[in-house]
C-alpha cells in the first residue's frame, strides 16, 4: 500500500513550492503520524520536526483537546457561513477572544481561511479605506525584498522572492518594493544597526517621495521575516519607519502569519518590534495549523471609515465562503484556551532563550556560520559564505536579493 500511494502521489498530485520534474522521478516524503514535535514517515523514520510544518504546529501534530473541539462542533453544527448578518458561537466567541488580544482599543476582526486570503482582505481594506476619505489614488503598496506574503495573485505580487513572479505572467499590479532590514549581509562597513536603521528608513523616505506619498496606501512586513530567511529587524528599525509612514498618512499592515500567537515572545510580532500596526493579518498559529483558519483584526479607525463607507454602498462587498466557518472557529478558540493555559508566551521566551544559547553555543566559532539570530521560538542561522546581493530594482523583485540556505524555525 505504501508504494502503491507513493506512485499514485507521483502520477497525480501536483505540489505547492515543488519541483514537479523532480517529483515525478523522486516522489514524496510521506507523512503518517505525528505527535508533539514528532513527526513519523511511512517508513517508520521519526524526525524532529523543527519549523512545525509551515510554522504551524503550535501544539505539536496531534492535539487531542483541538481533536474533541472539532468532532463537538461538528456534530453540532458542521457548516454555516456568515454572510448577510449570520453568525455562529464559535465564531462569535474566537472573534472576542483575538479582540481582547488586539494590540489595539476596540478590534474588529474579520475571518477567512488562509494567511493569503488574510493579507489580500488587508490590501483591499486598505484601497477602501482610502478610497472612503476622498483618496482613491493612494493605491501602492510597498512591500520589501525577500517577504514572502502569500500565494494568491496579491500574495505573490507582494512576496519579494523571485520564483513567486518568475513565469506566472502576472498582471500589472500596485507593488513597489523597498530594502529588507538584514543587518548582517546588507549593512556597510562598520555601520552600526542604529544607522543602519536610520539608513532604511531614510531610503523609503527617497522611495515614497520617488513615487509620490499621495499614490501609496499602505506598507505591508512581517515582524521578523520568515521565507526570506528569519530575518530579525535592529531594535529601532519599525519605529523609524512607522515615523516616516506617519509622515506621509501611510498605513501600517502587519503580517503576522508567522510571529503571531507567541512564536517571537509576544502574542504579536508587532508588539516584540515596536510596530504600531492598522491591521494585521493572522493565520497558522491561530488554529496551531489543525484546520485552515486565517484573519484580520482591524483597528477601530479603519474598521469607522469603512463601515461608514459600506453603509453608503449598502454592503460590504468582501468575503469567503468559509469566513467564520464553525469547525475551524471552534478549534482556533480551543487553541487559544490552551495557549493562555500554558502561557505560551512566557514559554517560548523561556524556551527560545535556551535554544539561542544552545545554537550559539555550538555555532558561533563555526568557520560556515556567520551569527545566530531570532526571538524566543523563531531562530535561524546564516552561512558566512555568502556573496553580496545584487541592487534590485524598485518595482521587480526579479533581481531581488535571496536568502539562501542556513535558515530554519522552531515550532513553539
């Protein structure tokens, strides 16, 4: 049956992020059970499992108390949708939870099911919030090179890594592209990370007025960025360009798909850095990756303009089929019960504290490692055998810079 399903998987599925040629003579690693960090092949080979899945297994691969909230909603009411003023319990009682985490006064939030549905919903509030104060023309939005937000049209446009772009043809979208905050390998000489971040922030200064502040909308970054190889931010960085933002009436998007629910030491990535974000978008952790569940918690001044601006239209018209779908509202709430039981953000801190020791300990005189970095449960390393990045343009991250090798994530 084993080979069976491997030759089956090989003739039929088509991957996400593969190499299909390879593939079809390679195959795949085959998963069957997994249990805490532990993950076990169809081989009967356990691994360790240290991103957790895609950054997502919060709770390990088999949580039973995440198992008994899905089969309790699922016998109870196993689909409904929330369009046209309807709404279930589980929904209503996960969307007062993530409000009272919020990092801001009086959240909205608004579910979907992916972390790439989730940071299209932000860029389209954005364009509409813009557009319901007299300013439809404030439409670009900057992005950074070697973000990874997603894989939808918007999501990967967003994304700074080339294979996201290469070959899709994509339409000509809003998306400008400023510098990643990577210390290590895009600092001068003997600049020290304060100037370095004074420096970046003064670059997107040049790249707003290049553009021209009334056509940009928003600026979208992951706390610590993930893909483009756990890059962690200098201390001041977000707050230097948060001021420059400010400047020029930019919005602030957070993508916390990844940071989110504790993994850098806070329930937000935000909150570790020093954003003040408008928006941010949530996913993975949310649900510890049990079901597929995303969203965005919306802050009060957004969430006024455009509900007033939809009440002119007569709706708001946005949303997914499963947005508030009860099964994965029900299980995201258990989950996070169980992170405010444990306290898992005073574990990863504690955990991730260990970790950076231990990786330090044993890499830091290597001669193929350059530093270790991270915050509480997200770490990663970087070779020292790397050859400078090329300059980018602005508008194409097809010459973007890329993080290759050496970068990894633990699961919190």
């Amino acid at each position: 049956m084993k080979n069976e399903s491997r030759v089956l998987d090989m003739a039929r599925h088509f991957h996400s992020q593969t190499d299909p040629r390879l593939h079809e003579d390679h195959g795949p690693l085959t998963i069957v059970t997994g249990q805490g960090a532990t993950i076990v092949d169809d081989a009967g080979n356990r691994y360790i499992e240290g991103m957790g899945g895609l950054w997502c297994a919060s709770l390990g691969f088999s949580d039973s108390r995440l198992a008994d909230a899905a089969d309790r909603q699922m016998r109870k009411l196993a689909v409904y949708h929330t369009f046209n003023h309807r709404s279930n319990e589980p929904t209503v009682e996960l969307v007062e939870q993530l409000a009272a985490l919020a990092p801001f006064d009086n959240a909205r939030v608004f579910l979907v099911g992916s972390g790439s549905e989730a940071n299209d919903t932000m860029v389209k509030l954005a364009w509409y919030y813009q557009a319901a104060r007299g300013r439809p023309d404030k439409r670009k939005i900057i992005s950074r090179f070697g973000a990874f937000h997603g894989s939808t049209i918007m999501g990967a446009a967003l994304s700074g890594l080339p294979h996201m772009h290469k070959s899709f043809n994509l339409p000509p979208l809003p998306v400008i592209f400023a510098a990643r905050p990577f210390h290590y390998l895009d600092g001068l000489p003997a600049e020290a990370e304060r100037d370095y971040a004074t420096r970046l922030a003064q670059e997107l200064e040049a790249l707003i007025l290049a553009e021209g502040p009334e056509t940009i909308a928003a600026m979208i970054a992951e706390p610590i960025m993930g893909a483009g190889g756990v890059l962690v931010p200098p201390e001041d960085y977000f707050p230097k360009i948060q001021a420059v933002l400010r400047k020029y009436d930019i919005l602030m998007l957070s993508d916390e798909v990844v940071c989110g629910f504790g993994r850098t030491g806070n329930w937000f990535g935000s909150q570790t850095f020093g954003m003040e974000p408008d928006m941010l978008s949530i996913a993975k952790g949310l649900s510890s990756g049990h079901l597929p569940i995303g969203g965005v918690i919306i802050s009060d001044k957004i969430y006024q303009c455009v509900a007033d601006e939809a009440h002119k239209v007569g709706v708001f018209g946005h949303g997914f089929t499963y947005s508030g779908h009860p099964v994965t509202a029900a299980v995201a709430a258990e989950a996070i019960k169980i992170y405010r039981e444990i306290d898992l953000v005073s574990q990863a801190r504690r955990l991730g504290d260990y970790l950076h020791g231990a990786l330090a300990d044993a890499l830091d005189d290597h001669t193929l490692v350059g530093e270790v970095r991270g915050r509480a449960l997200s770490r990663g390393f970087r070779s020292s055998r790397i050859a400078p990045p090329v300059a980018p343009s602005r508008r194409s991250c097809e010459l973007a810079p890329m993080s290759s090798g050496g970068a990894a994530s633990t699961a919190s």
